[in-house]
C-alpha cells in the first residue's frame, strides 16, 4: 500500500536525523531533516521535503525537544497515511545484539544495562525509543545496530590485549559506523559488479566522526574503532588512538578524572585540540596558510589515515578497491589527494582532474587500486533493513 511509511531516527551526541520512507520504493524520501547543535545555543534545523530546502535557527536542550517537534511535522506531513514502522540507528549493540531486530522490553533492559558502553549515544538512543513508543504503541521498532556488521570480524580482530576476563563482560572491540558500511558494501556491488565487492576492500567513512573498515570477500576484517567509537583516526572532536598510560598521568598532574578524560578526548580533542579554533575541515582549509595549528591538524588527519590505509592492506593482505566515504571523504578534494600521496607502492594512483570533478573513480586508467568515491545513505540502509525484517521490503 502506497499510504504506508517507514520513519528512520538516527541519533548523534548533539544532532539528530531523520527521514520519511513511502512504501513501495524505499528510496523515496516523502520528508527528511537534521536538528544541529543540540544543547547549545547556535541549534539549527534543516528539512527538506518536495524538492525544497528550509534552514532554521533551532534551540534545543535535549534530544526530546527534537523528537516532539518532529513529531508535530510528522502529522503535518502525513495526512493519515500510516506510520508502519520505525527504525533506529542504536551505535553499540554490545555483546549480546550482533542483527537487527525487533526492539521489545528484553532489548531495552539489556541496552540501559551496557550504557555504560557508549555514553555519549544509548542514553539519548533510549530516550527517543521510549518517546515514540508512547507516540505510537501498536507500531513496530526496530534497532538497526551500528556494531552489527563488525560482528563476523575474526576473533583475533576482536580480542582486547587486556586480563581474559573482562572479555566475558563484553570488553573487546566493536567496531561502528555498520550502517554506512552494509550501504556502501551493497552500493560497490551495484556500481562496480559482485567480483569488485568480493576483492580486497577498504572503506573509509571520513566525517565528523571518521573510522575505516577493511572486508575480504565480503566479510569484515578489521576495523579502525574499537569498545567505543573514540578509537582508531584522529576526528573531528575525537582524539582517536591514545597511549593509555594517559589517563593515569592526567590524573596525577592534572587531577583529571574519568569523566572529564572521557569529554576530553570525545569532545575537546582531534581537529578542534590541535588547532584550537575549530573541527570543521573546510574551516582549516581557509586558514591552513596562515595558521600553523591548523595545517598541523590536517596533516595529523592525512598522516593516520595513511597509517591506517597501510595497516588495514596489510590486514588484507593487498588491496583492490579503495571508497572514500562520509562528509570529508565525500567533499574535501583537497583530503582525498593529501591521504593517497604516497602509497603508490600499494597501487594507489590518484587522477588529479577526476578527484576535482568529484568522479565516482578518482584513480588513474590502469592503476592497480581502483579508487572510488560514494556517497553514504545510513538512513536509506536503515529503511531497508526495517523493511527486509518486517518482510514488507518492496524496493
């Protein structure tokens, strides 16, 4: 039936977005939007529906604020058409949660038992599932989990070098941005064939929050994140990898404690830490010239994503297909040509005129790694899943 929709809820730490699936082809977007800057005072909201772009100041002090306000659009929107069904991006998964599935009490009391995993997501995760269970009781949720597609990973990819206990409680590596990477893995079989996809890959989400992920033969490898998505490359906010010996040196000389190390490294460091005046990559684009600290943070982003490049071919054992991925890997000319300067002794060959053309294949005619660019769509991968679970996928 053409009334029915499929609403997608995708949660960060200070954003939040959402789409409006129509039923029959799960790429139709009836309704979709972004609430930025949840909590502080500069909020805004962007929606576009019908072609039409709106961008308004919005200040939100929480993640509800959003989902009511949404939920008013919603009714607006839908003219009684149904909502059949809605669909989480829920970041950690833990242990125990390693598919898709139906979200039920038994779910929830596991997910607000690990929230200690992922503090910076669950908590506000939670909150919007219990919202729009009150909003719509009879209507099906579901939790697409973005640890889900790490799950298949080898156990020695998983294994933390910490005492074997703490492995029975749910302490090893997870992995994140799953949602991205089950979109893109499908989309490279789309656009460059099965064999492609079944090759040497690795994918690099690069955004705000930027990890990679390596796949052989369709299945995971490793991955660059690990117990919490503040592992793996330099980001935005997000220190990446650190020497764990910090923690207790910070607290001796700085009477730091957990929780303001935690903030630390998930919100005061990466981009913003090194430069000291922003985590926005075309912001130090325009001042690199002028601005050490600014050239220094975009090298460090280039620098360990090489290094990370190196590591994951050598996880593969070489390398075929190369996707950039995610805001900066999607936009930044500039990035995409600094990270691959250099590893031509893996195959990497960039074509200068194609990547300022933004192509689809940014290497050069012959090369020996095919290097791509595709644009990510976790709220599509998302309506796709709560579709193919519920058994009502039509696209």
């Amino acid at each position: 039936m053409h009334d029915e929709l499929v609403l997608t809820i995708n949660a960060g730490s200070s954003s939040l977005k959402f789409a409006l699936f129509g039923a029959g082809d799960s790429a139709e977007r009836q309704l979709e939007g972004k609430f930025e800057r949840i909590g502080l005072k500069e909020g805004r909201l962007t929606v576009s529906a019908a072609g039409k772009n709106d961008v308004q100041a919005f200040r939100a002090t929480n993640h509800m604020k959003c989902a009511a306000f949404l939920e008013r659009m919603l009714k607006e929107r839908r003219k009684g058409a149904q909502l059949t069904a809605l669909g989480h991006r829920i970041v950690h998964g833990g242990p125990k949660y390693q598919e898709p599935q139906i979200i039920d009490a038994a779910m929830l009391k596991e997910l607000r038992r690990i929230r200690s995993f992922d503090p910076e997501h669950l908590p506000a995760e939670l909150a919007l599932v219990d919202f729009f269970r009150k909003q719509y009781p009879r209507t099906p949720q579901v939790a697409c989990f973005d640890t889900a597609f790490h799950s298949r990973m080898p156990r020695m990819a998983k294994l933390l070098p910490i005492p074997r206990g703490y492995e029975a409680k749910g302490v090893r590596r997870y992995g994140f941005h799953g949602l991205s990477y089950e979109y893109l893995m499908q989309e490279l079989a789309r656009v460059a064939g099965a064999e492609a996809a079944k090759g040497r890959v690795i994918l690099a989400h690069l955004g705000n929050g930027a990890s990679m992920a390596a796949v052989r033969d369709g299945q995971p490898i490793d991955t660059t994140m690990g117990f919490t998505p503040a592992a793996g490359l330099v980001m935005s906010t997000r220190s990446g990898d650190l020497d764990p010996g910090l923690v207790e040196y910070f607290a001796r000389t700085e009477r730091m404690s957990a929780a303001k190390f935690n903030e630390m490294v998930n919100k005061k460091s990466g981009l913003l830490g090194i430069s000291e005046t922003s985590s926005d990559v075309r912001d130090l684009l325009k001042r690199e010239k002028d601005d050490p600290r600014a050239a220094e943070a975009l090298a460090i982003f280039c620098y360990q994503a090489r290094k990370w490049i190196g590591a994951l071919s050598a996880a593969l054992g070489g390398l075929d297909t190369l996707v950039f991925s995610g805001g900066i890997g999607e936009n930044s000319i500039p990035l995409r040509l600094r990270i691959c300067e250099g590893l031509g002794y893996l195959g990497i060959e960039i074509d200068a005129t194609r990547n300022a053309e933004n192509a689809s294949v940014v290497s050069k005619d012959g090369a020996a790694v095919t290097v791509r660019m595709i644009r990510t769509d976790e709220e599509l991968q998302m309506a796709r899943t709560v579709r193919a679970l519920l058994g009502s996928d039509r696209g």
